[in-house]
C-alpha cells in the first residue's frame, strides 16, 4: 500500500438542473413582501457582466409564486430552489409586450428562497431569464423552457371595478360593516363597503369577524362561517354574530359569506382575504368560499363589499385554494391478456402485485372542471426497453404498446396552476424487484436496461404543502445488481464523465486498512464499503472507480498486486481502448499529486506494479 505524504479530502459535486418535478414545500414561516422594496437599475456595469455569462442550467427550481399585492400593480416574485448551495447575487429579466427587459434584482436570498418586487405599468408581461453567480461565475437560466407559467397581467384599480372602494364613504351611502379580531391587537375598528380590516406584512392572523348589513332598502340577512385552525368549518352566522374564536389563538383560514332574503335579488357581496404565504387572493362571490384549506395557513386581512347586481367587480385570480381544488384523479392499467382495469382514485393500486404480469397501457384522467379546481393538464408518457419514450398523452387518453411490449418506466407531471400548487406522486410495482420508491413530478418511475416489466402502480396527487406518501429516493432501477445501480445514480450525478468518476473515486477518505487490503475480499465488496462510507483504502477506491466505469459501459477491471520494490500491496484499475490496456490509480494520485488516470505501465513518473491479476 503507498504511504501517504498528503491527506485530502474531497467531494465534487455538481448540481444538474431537473424541471420535472418533486417535493415542494412552502414554509410554514412567511416573508412578508408588503415590506420589501427593491432597486432596479439596469447599468452599463451590469451589461457588460451579463455579456460574460455561462448559459448553463445548473439551479433546480421546486416552485415559482408571482403574487399580487394590495396596490395592485406591484408584483412579488418568489423563486423556491432545491439547493441553494453556493448561488448568490439574483435578478430575474422581465419582458414587456413590446420586448424592452426589465431587470429586476433580488431583495431577500436564504432558505432555499429567492424573492423579487417591481412595481409595474399596466400591461402583459413574461419571466424570460434568471441571473445568479456561483463561485464568482456569472451564469444564466432561460426561464421560458420551464414547466412554470411565465405570463403575468398587471391592471390597475379601474380594471376590477374596484376605483371607488378606497374613497371616503358618507355614512348615509354605507351599506355594509365588518370587525376582525387580530392575534396580539384583539377587535380592530369597525370597517365599510370594501374597506381592509385585518392587517398585511405584520404576520397576524384573523381569529374571529363580525359582520353587519346596515342602510339598505331591501329586507335580509348576511350570512357567513368560517374555517378555523383544528375545528374546520364552522355553522353559519349572521347579522353581528361572531365567526371563529377569541381568546384561544386559532387562525381563520378561509371564509364564506353570502345573501339572503329580498336584498339577494338586487345585491352581490363580494370578498377577497389576504392570505399567509399567497398575499392578496381573487374576490369571491356570494358563498364562494376565499382563502385556504388544508394548508395551515392564516387569514391575515379581509375586503368586503356590496354591489348591485348590474355593476359587479371584474374578479381576477383564484380566491380560494385548497386540497379541495386538486379535483378528482383516477386511472386505469391494461393488461394484454384480460383487458382494462377498474378505474382506481388517488393512491389506491391499479394493477396486480401477484400475477407476475406486466401492464402494456394506461390512461390517466383528472376531472378539474370545477370553478375552484385549479388549472392545468396531467401528462404522461411510458417507456418499453425495445420501442422507446412513447408520445406524451394527457388527461385520460390511451397509452398502450402492442406486440407484448409491456411497459417497463413511466412520467407524470402536471401543468399550470396544478404545477404550481401541487406535486404528482407515483410509484411501481417491478417484476422480481416488488415496489419501488415514489418519483414525483416527471421522474422517472421503473427500469430500462434490466427491461423488468411494471406489474401495478399507485399515484396520487398532493398540495406542496402537504406531507408526501414517501420518500423521494429509490423510485428507478436502471440494475438489478445494487452495487451497479448505486454507480448509475452517482454517475448521473457527476454529468456522467469518465474523469470525474475517477475524481470521485480518488476523493474518498483514505483509511489504510479499512475494510481489507487483499484480492479475496471480492471487487464488489469493496465497491459496496465504498459507496456506502466514502472511505477506505486503495482496493476501495480502485473499486469503486471501476463500477462506476463499467457503467458508463468502458470495459474496466479491478487489479490487485503489488508495487515497488518493497512489494507493498496495491490496487488499481485497467481499462481497455481498442486493444490498449489504460492504467487507472486513484490513490497514486492522490498521494503524489501525479497524473493517476488513462495512462499505460511502465510511464515515466508511475508506479512498478508487479505480480497482478485482475479480481473482476
């Protein structure tokens, strides 16, 4: 074994972008963008450095909110990352309709969490790029390739018939009174006719309300209930009553109003809440419901008015979500020999775990045509070993491979809102493997190369909010053999190049005699010890290498002899290129700072290696 005159340790690691998507989670924790102001100035310094950036997708985004706040015009960005790591100094470009940028620099980075604010002119606009620097490189993302909706409209007060709201109101015209009462501060002052009553950017949350109808000609009621934290919807109330709790720190998460009587026929109340996370949500309508459900999170203000029924407010955006607004999943497997399934619905298996049959088809359906369902398709695509990535199909059209193909991996994501606010999660029953990891959001689900057959599937769709089935890991066996699929997950994760396998190798943590340093403990073994403790010694790291290499398909071999002239023990790898036998030495690299890769025996500057043999 050499002796080591330096000791390093190492790890490469290189994020590569993956749009398709997974476990999204908000944070309970709110940033709250009332506050945050940013400067946006587009320089000729910025210019030129931008001319020097690296056009690599190398950030993996899990979710993107673009939010509006109270003021209308303003617009918070928020960019969720997967990892963080070492990306720093954000702006994103806008384009308007005309193509002029506007580049908008970030106001608040950590946590995973990247948020922007700009306050725009009226207009469409789209997300085009995101800059970011790692390690003093400037790079670029191109944001329009992405699954995320991109496209944003900005009105203005008169756009959703909402000018006259804010006007001082003659206590002879006012129609309708409302009182909240807010963590920390108890009952607010009473409120009119679209007024705000609550708080934005304080982090409070409503616990109670009250409402009233009050100068109108008509005979009725106003009635309204509430969704409050632990207790769920509660019964309605009206004309005064409270709504919610006081005195026990629960939040309201979503409410419900609407008319009754002689006054329904002449008036529409409308309503829009400020919700935790998600700011300023759409007006809702007589007993639509606004505001959240199943998510934990708080109402934090709230606008009511009446409207007479020919001059109603222009609603824009979504006034409620919750679990509710996914809408109803169910899917069906086919089978060559007896047929189409029943459909099953979320989470429940389709498909048979004992026949030790493959499935050749499957449709896929999500019903989301109700007002509050959100937007968006779910795609699918399956994949046999011999015909290939089928055509994406969506929202229950047939998949199905003929000629005894049966189908061996599969991807499912979703679009839009659906995207935006929810994760897909699905995972595979594999002939003589059984049930494999939950893939979410486009992964890959199953096998290719060992061409296992999918038996049975489960899937089920999820707020991001929520908890997953399972974990994210394990979902795809390109092998059978453990010790190989561990060398394909690493090997993806390197970008899938030869020196930097290598590099992986010679970076574990050198540990002389740990587990073993003779041919007898099996090539394999010391690959497992490997992966699983990123330690060892150079029989380790020569194993190591070399499954990782034979993955990438080279025709590699773990060695083990002696070198030097005091026979010390060693191990190695040789690859062959077209009849050349190439030497691979990891911990002479690592040791002596020389070239230890692709190079031949008896190089100048290498090793003696003597009384070899080849242990795979």
């Amino acid at each position: 074994m050499v002796k080591f005159f330096k000791y390093l340790f190492s790890i490469l690691f290189v994020v590569v972008i993956s749009m398709i998507n997974v476990v999204p989670t908000f944070a309970q924790e709110t940033y709250d963008t009332d506050t945050i102001t940013c400067e946006t100035e587009e320089n000729q310094d910025s210019i030129n450095s931008r001319n020097n950036e690296i056009e690599e997708e190398m950030i993996s985004i899990d979710s993107f909110l673009i939010i509006e706040t109270e003021d209308f015009t303003t617009r918070d960005f928020i960019l969720s990352l997967l990892n963080q790591d070492n990306f720093s100094n954000f702006s994103i470009d806008i384009k308007d309709e005309n193509g002029n940028v506007i580049n908008i620099k970030s106001c608040f980075e950590g946590e995973n969490k990247v948020l922007f604010s700009y306050k725009f002119e009226k207009g469409i606009y789209n997300v085009d790029k995101i800059h970011y620097e790692l390690n003093n490189q400037s790079y670029v993302f191109d944001f329009t390739k992405t699954q995320f909706n991109n496209k944003f409209e900005v009105k203005d007060d008169l756009d959703y018939g909402i000018n006259a709201l804010n006007e001082e109101i003659d206590d002879d015209e006012k129609q309708i009174s409302y009182q909240t009462h807010v963590q920390t501060y108890g009952w607010q002052e009473t409120k009119y006719d679209g007024e705000t009553s609550g708080t934005t950017g304080q982090s409070k949350r409503l616990e109670g309300i009250t409402i009233k109808l009050i100068g109108t000609q008509y005979s009725g009621d106003i009635l309204y209930k509430t969704h409050v934290q632990t207790y769920g919807w509660q019964e309605w109330k009206s004309n005064g009553q409270v709504s919610g709790t006081t005195g026990e720190s629960k939040r309201l998460e979503a409410i419900q109003i609407k008319l009754s009587g002689d006054i329904s026929n002449y008036y529409d109340v409308y309503y829009r809440v400020h919700a935790q996370t998600f700011g300023w949500l759409g007006w809702a309508k007589n007993g639509e419901k606004a505001g959240t459900e199943g998510l934990s999170k708080r109402l934090e203000a709230i606008e009511i008015v009446l409207r007479e029924k020919d001059d109603p407010i222009t609603t824009s955006g979504k006034s409620y979500i919750g679990v509710d607004s996914i809408g109803t999943l169910s899917y069906s497997v086919n089978y060559s020999n007896t047929g189409w399934q029943d459909n099953k619905s979320n989470g429940e298996t389709s498909g048979s775990t004992t026949n030790n049959i493959g499935i050749n088809g499957i449709k896929i359906n999500l019903d989301n045509s109700d007002v509050n369902s959100f937007k968006g398709n779910i795609n699918y695509q399956i994949y046999n070993k011999d015909a290939g990535w089928s055509n994406v199909a969506s929202n229950g059209d047939t998949l199905v491979f003929t000629d005894g193909n049966t189908i061996n991996a599969i991807k499912i994501s979703l679009t839009d809102e659906l995207y935006t606010y929810c994760d897909i999660y699905y995972r595979t029953y594999i002939t003589d493997i059984g049930w494999l990891g939950w893939a979410k959001n486009g992964q890959s689900a199953g096998s290719s190369k060992i061409g296992n057959g999918i038996e049975a599937i489960q899937i089920m769709i999820n707020m991001k909010t929520t908890s997953a089935p399972g974990h994210n890991l394990n979902y795809y066996r390109e092998y059978i053999n453990s010790t190989m699929q561990s060398a394909y997950e690493i090997n993806n994760s390197l970008g899938r190049d030869l020196r930097k396998a290598f590099d992986y190798a010679k970076n574990i943590e050198y540990s002389r005699y740990e587990p073993a340093d003779v041919n007898s403990y099996g090539s394999e073994n010391y690959a497992k010890y490997g992966f699983a403790n990123q330690r060892g010694n150079c029989y380790v790291m020569a194993a190591v290498f070399t499954y990782l290499a034979q993955e990438l398909g080279y025709d590699a071999h773990q060695v083990g002899g002696q070198q030097g002239s005091l026979n010390t023990p060693h191990s190695w790898v040789e690859i062959v290129v077209n009849g050349t036998i190439y030497v691979c030495d990891p911990d002479f690299e690592k040791e002596l700072g020389r070239n230890g890769f692709m190079f031949t025996y008896g190089s100048s500057g290498t090793l003696k290696y003597h009384d070899y043999s080849r242990m795979n």
